[in-house]
C-alpha cells in the first residue's frame, strides 16, 4: 500500500492514527531530506513487501475496502519515470523544514548518504506488518466485506474493480463447491465481483451493428452499398402501400433523419437517437413508442428477490437488496397504452392459442398492430418454418426496434446499468428477440456481431442467465476467434463461483483455445479440471464420439437427465470446431489418461437436487431451466428429443414466452407477469365467442352444401 493511501487513512481510524504518528513520521523526514538526484532513481515501492507475496492477497482486498485511486503497477512506473513528492502532513512538513535549518546551520554536503537505511527498512516492513493486521482485524469488527456497508459510490472506482480482478485470479484458479441449486438467491456471488466483469460484457455500442463487422470483412465495400440495404424494404410490399408510408412519414415530424436513426417519442415530437437499429421505409411512421424503459423501485427488487428465495428470511433478502439496488440499476418495459396493449395481446392470444390462425396473425401484425413484440416474433418464426427467410431478419429488425425506441441512452450493456429482471412479460420479450436476432445474425455469417450481443444478452441478467448463455456463448465466441476472452472470462466469478456455471461447452472452448495458443500444459489442467466438474458428459463423448476404449473407463457413471442434455447440447457443434485432427487426438488421450487412471473425479454435481425440501425457480424436476430454454428455442431436434416428455406436457411452453417463471409463493403470483395476466378478460372472451360463431356458421355452411350434394346426386345412396 502506497504511503499516499496510508496518510489518507489517518482521518478514518484513530488506533491508525497513532500507529502512523509514532512510526511513519520519521519515514517522511527521512524521504524528503533526501536529495533531488537520489529520488529520480530511487523506487518508493522498493521498501514495500513484494507484490507477489503471500500477503498480497490480503492487501488486495484491504485495497477495496480503503478505495485505492491508483494501480500499484501504474503508480510504481510513474514513480520510476517521473517521480513526485506527495504531500504530507502539516506536522510532518514543520519537522522537515526543522530539519533542512539544521543541516544548513551544520553545512553538511547535499549529497551526503541518508544512514540508517536497513534500519529504516526494517522499520517499514514492521510497519506495513502491523498495518495490515490492524485491517484485518478493523475489516471483521465492521463487516466491511458485506456489500450493504459499501457506500454506492465506491463500486464504480476503477481502482477497486481492478484490484478485486487481480484478486481473484488467484483465488479462482479452481471452480468452487457451491451449489446453485441449494443458492437460488445467488448469496455467494460477491456482487463487487460484477463491477471487475464489466469488460466480459459488451463495451462498444457500434459493434452490435452488423455493417461494422462487413467493413471489416470487405475493405472495399463502400457507404453507399450500406445504405442501399438500409433503404430496402423489411418485408415484402406493393408500391402503392410503400407510396402512403412515405406521405405519411412527411407528417411525422423527426421520422428517421438523414442517417435512419431519428424517431419521434413522447410528448411533443420529442426526438429519440436509435442505437441498436435503423429506420427501415416500409415502417409505419408513428408520434410515439409502445414502450417505456421504467426504473424498478427497491420494493419491486424486494418483490423479485423474494420470489428467486422463497426459503430465506425476509430481513436477509431485504438486506441482500440493499446492496443490490445501490450497486445495480434494474429496469422493466412498460407499455405506454395499456388498453390497446390488452387488447393487442388478446387478440394474439386468440389468434395463436386458442384458434391458432396463421393468417389472422398475418393481418394483424399488417395492418392493426404494425409493432406488437410477439406477433412480429411469431410470424418470423412461421415464415422460417416455411422456407421463407427473405423477410425473417425485416420482421426481428422492427421488434428489436420497438425496445430501441425505449431504451435510455444513458444505459450500457455492462451488466450493471442495465438488468432486467425475467420475471416480466415485456423483459422477457426483448430476451427473446435479442436470441432470434443472434440466430439470424449467425446464419447471415455475422458471427462477430453474434457474439457481441451474446455477450448483451448475458449481460441483461448475468447471474440468473435466464436463456442460458453458457450453453452456446462458446459457439460465436470459437467462430470469431476470441481465444484470449474465452481463457480470461473463464477465471472470473462468472464461472467460478458455481459449480454448474462451469458448463461442459466453454469448458471444452477453453481447452480448444489454450491448445490453438500454444499452451498445452494449461490445456491438460483444463480438462482435468472439466472432468471433475463434467465426468459422465465428458466419458459420454469420450466413447461415442471420440471411438474411446470401454475397457480404459475404470469407474463407470449413469448420466442424468441434466447430463444427457447438457450433452446433446454441445455434441451438436462438436464437430464444427474439433476440425483438427491434431486437437481431436489431444483430447482423446487427454481423457484416456484421466479416466484410466480416475484422477478425483466428482460426479456429485446436482445430488442436492434430489432433496425435495429445497425448492429453486430456477430448476424443473433436477434439470437447469435456462438449460431447457435454450433446448427449446434452438429448434435442434435431437436436443428437443432429449428433454424429458414429462417437461412437454406439465410445463407451458408457448413459442413466444418459452417456460415463464412460475410464482414459489402466494405474494408471488401477483408478481410474476405472464400473458394471461396481461390479457383483457372481456375482449378475450368476445373473441372466443366470435370465433365460435364463425366455426358454428362454416359447421352449417358444410352441412347445407352435404345435403345439396346427396340429394343433387341420389345415385350415390344406393352406392
């Protein structure tokens, strides 16, 4: 710890105080009594303990709680390069000024050595010792590692944040024992780790923009070739509906702009800058938005913090909440007219539940209800089914633009300005396009971009990871090539701090990236690391795909549900990125080895998932359910075979809100928001009774048109 930071914590603690004013006053005297040429090449941090030694974990963290303004590497190369004289205290610099009188009055030469020097530092050394048990000891009277006690402001110091990164990658070289299923409230997540993890997530706007990617991949591509895509139409129109668009924009006032990326929203035409997408001509220009970007309050997160732990007391979750909405901004979509909403989502409901009419749906989303989230979403998703993937990207492009005209612009997809909670209906929502968004961006070969918002999609709820993230991040991450960020990211609390967050996809990425590195030797504690974590998924590989000796497995596991999930899961792109038979080979005598020899397998990964007296909203029957979410909406039909049939029929699983949050409590039913729940009752059931009437008409209709029929042709009676 640098002296600055030291005399900055004189005012904070008195027992430091007095420690600093028996010991550290002599030090300043000594240091500023020397002279000029000495301090250029004198090092201040020389007399510290070594950076990497045992203790330096622990000044690691007194380093967060006591908000260090500067990297010790950062300050110790400005110190060699151009060193400056800190200050000290008014006491300190009337002694020192003593002392220069006295050395004048005894014409001593200015270059004469300092004495004393080992004796100097041996007394800083016992210094540094005493302080750092003083921090300890001062750290566990006042619960300073608790996050409730860290004022707001200190989360967002750079200087913490990179000081807990270096912390823990140290401490998170092995994958810790907790258990997510037993820890649905996430306690044992630090949650100032998230602030050191904001670089995992997405840091530049501009590349969730494909033609940012295409600039890249073709030099010579010019603005105005990306302007042409940009002025093409979305989905398939006639020129006379393209021609009233187009007067009908000269109406709306602020309607797109010179770059696409102006709209008008709110109250007197107010313009709001898009980020995430651009105005296609064949949109229907309109005054306002549909949606609202709402901050949550503290009651709404006390709401949702009680859903995710039904078991915990309710002062431990108030007090976990604290923390959580000093240091994270959650936020939820709100419609700005909720009676046309209700009445929008009623008559999707009807059109795709209960009287499932893909033409009904077609003219609604045509017509009536140009920017309704889940008609877009579901008529995307009727037209790739159909072959027909020429207005799919069109139809995701304005659903993704619906939340864009909501989003505030001081909001970043760093995993801390910006969550939003899964248990809303319109959160869900903007879930679910970004994940359709990312399968079409990887079908049109933008997989850097895909990767990008793969990591904006994590970032919207980075510990409950609602769509499942880990299972296929790996997938984008391999095809653009991030070796270095899939070894980093996986050192760090978001894969350490559970066991299933270790996921047996970017465990195998890590290793396919160590070896493309260069780096065997990690590349091998990898996968033994893997195989502690993943045993039955990994000896499942190593004998269907690998071709592996049955007879070198010594110890023999049944694979649960979870297991032949997870592995389906990722056997499906094993192949696309295992090309090198070089790297196959490396595998596969990496595992022989481990599984010959049982190297400390654990196949105890979920046993607390068999305990019925614990219940997490975050498993379904001992399987993860983002795990199954993303089974689900990957559309793979030997994935979905996996699933287990009981899933099918106990669970809804609507296509447009895949497994929604189901309430663990009472109070919670109140707060978990689904389609039903935001349906008009009346409306609903007028169309029910309007599309029963229709069906008892056409019933008439085909009864009359029969008896015509037979009595037109008796011949066919006595047939």
């Amino acid at each position: 710890m640098s002296s600055r930071a030291l005399r900055k914590q004189q005012n904070d603690a008195e027992l430091l105080e007095s420690i600093l004013n028996s010991n550290a006053t002599t030090k300043r005297t000594t240091q500023q009594q020397k002279p000029k040429a000495n301090m250029a090449t004198t090092n201040i941090f020389s007399l510290m303990d070594d950076y990497n030694s045992d203790d330096s974990e622990d000044v690691k963290d007194d380093a967060e709680e006591f908000e260090l303004h500067k990297d010790v590497a950062d300050e110790e190369n400005e110190a060699i390069a151009a060193p400056k004289i800190q200050l000290a205290s008014k006491k300190s610099r009337k002694k020192a000024n003593k002392g220069r009188k006295n050395k004048k009055k005894d014409n001593k030469p200015v270059n004469e050595p300092q004495s004393d020097t080992k004796d100097d530092i041996g007394n800083d050394e016992e210094l540094d010792k005493i302080i750092r048990e003083f921090q300890k000891s001062y750290i566990n009277t006042t619960n300073l590692h608790h996050d409730d006690d860290i004022d707001g402001d200190e989360f967002v110091t750079a200087s913490e944040s990179e000081s807990y990164d270096e912390g823990t990658r140290s401490s998170t070289k092995k994958t810790s024992n907790h258990n997510l299923f037993t820890d649905p409230g996430f306690s044992n997540f630090n949650i100032r780790g998230l602030k050191a993890c904001e670089r995992f997530f997405n840091t530049d706007i501009r590349k969730l923009d494909p033609h940012t990617e295409y600039k890249l991949l073709f030099d010579d591509i010019s603005a105005k070739s990306l302007e042409d895509i940009d002025s093409v139409s979305s989905v398939s129109i006639s020129p006379q509906q393209l021609k009233q668009i187009q007067r009908l924009k000269r109406m709306v006032k602020n309607w797109g702009g010179r770059d696409r990326r102006t709209v008008p929203n709110g109250p007197g035409n107010s313009p709001h800058r898009l980020r995430l997408t651009k105005v296609r001509d064949d949109w229907i220009p309109t005054q306002r938005g549909e949606f609202k970007m709402a901050l949550m309050t503290k009651s709404e997160v006390m709401d949702w913090q009680l859903w995710m732990s039904p078991l915990d007391w309710k002062d431990v979750v108030e007090e976990r909440v604290g923390s959580l909405h000093k240091f994270i901004s959650f936020y939820k979509f709100e419609s700005v007219t909720p009676d046309i909403t209700r009445k929008s989502l009623s008559e999707f409901y009807v059109s795709v539940i209960l009287h499932p009419d893909h033409e009904a749906l077609i003219s609604l989303i045509s017509s009536r209800y140009p920017y309704l989230v889940p008609g877009l979403l579901q008529v995307a998703l009727i037209a790739i089914r159909q072959g027909d993937r020429s207005n799919t990207n069109g139809l995701l492009q304005r659903a993704l633009f619906v939340f864009d005209r909501a989003l505030k612009t001081t909001v970043q997809f760093d995993g801390v300005k910006c969550q939003l909670p899964y248990i809303y209906f319109m959160n869900r929502q903007f879930y679910l396009t970004i994940f359709r968004y990312i399968q079409a961006l990887g079908q049109r070969g933008a997989v850097g971009t895909a990767s990008e918002w793969t990591k904006v999609l994590w970032s919207l709820s980075p510990l409950e990871d609602p769509l499942g993230c880990r299972y296929f991040i790996d997938h984008y991450l391999l095809l653009n090539e991030e070796y270095q960020y899939i070894i980093d990211v996986a050192k760090s609390p978001l894969f350490t701090t559970y066991k299933q967050w270790y996921t047996l996809g970017f465990s195998l990425a890590v290793t396919l990236s160590l070896i493309r590195l260069g780096k065997l030797k990690e590349a091998r504690q990898e996968i033994e690391k893997n195989a502690k974590i993943n045993t039955a998924c990994l000896m499942t590989l190593f004998l269907e795909h690998l071709k592996g000796d049955v007879s070198q497995v010594q110890t023999t596991i049944e694979p649960t549900e979870r297991d032949i999930l997870e592995f389906k899961s990722y056997v499906t792109r094993f192949q696309h990125h295992w090309k090198s038979t070089e790297e196959v080979n490396f595998l596969h005598d990496e595992l022989s080895r481990i599984f010959t020899n049982s190297i400390d397998l654990d196949s105890d990964l979920d046993n607390a998932a068999t305990n019925d007296d614990v219940e997490s909203p975050f498993y379904i029957d001992g399987i993860p359910v983002n795990l199954l979410r993303f089974a689900i909406l990957s559309e793979e039909s030997s994935l979905m075979a996996a699933i287990p049939k009981r899933i099918w029929s106990n669970y809804e699983i609507y296509e447009f809100d895949v497994l929604p949050p189901i309430p663990t409590t009472k109070e919670s039913r109140d707060v978990i928001e689904n389609i039903k729940s935001l349906i008009n009752e009346s409306e609903l059931i007028s169309s029910q009774a309007e599309a029963l009437q229709n069906e008892e008409i056409l019933r008439r209709i085909q009864q009359l048109s029969l008896q015509e029929y037979m009595e037109g042709n008796p011949q066919e009676l006595d047939i």
